[in-house]
C-alpha cells in the first residue's frame, strides 16, 4: 500500500509543479518592448496590486498611492491621462 501512495504523492507534485510553472509564465510579462515595461517580469499579475507613484510639476511633488485589480490597464489609464 505505501508504494501505491507515494506513486499518487509522486504523480500529483509533478503535476502541480508543472501547472505552478505554467502559471508563472502565462502571467508574466507579456510588453513589446522589454525595457520599458513597468514592473519586469510581473506586469500581468492578476491579483490586486497596491501601487505608489511619485508626480512632479515644475511647483510641486505629490506622492500617489492606489489599488487595483490588475495593475497593466491601470497603468495604461494612468499613462494615457498624463
């Protein structure tokens, strides 16, 4: 019976390593142009994300903070208002 369970425990971390990696890269980074991507490697993380940025004019510097459920089209809104 041990040799039965440890061939399930064997199959079923194979199969959860391989759908962790697969996760890992369906969610990551998916820019045109590597360098100017956001956040390297974890723009598309779909999990909310508490962000924090740094505005200044030429009078004065605020610090912005927010939240969002997927970071990358928050990004983008943000960067089409400037």
């Amino acid at each position: 019976m041990d040799n039965f369970q440890q061939t399930i425990h064997s199959h079923n971390q194979a199969l959860l390593k391989k759908n962790a990696k697969e996760f890992v890269n369906k969610d990551s980074c998916n820019c045109r142009i590597k360098a100017l991507c956001p956040v390297p490697e974890k723009c598309n993380t779909p999990s909310p994300v508490v962000y924090q940025a740094t505005v200044s004019t030429n009078e004065s510097t605020e610090t912005y903070a927010g939240l969002a459920e997927s970071f990358k089209p928050r990004y983008h809104n943000h960067i089409k208002s400037l």
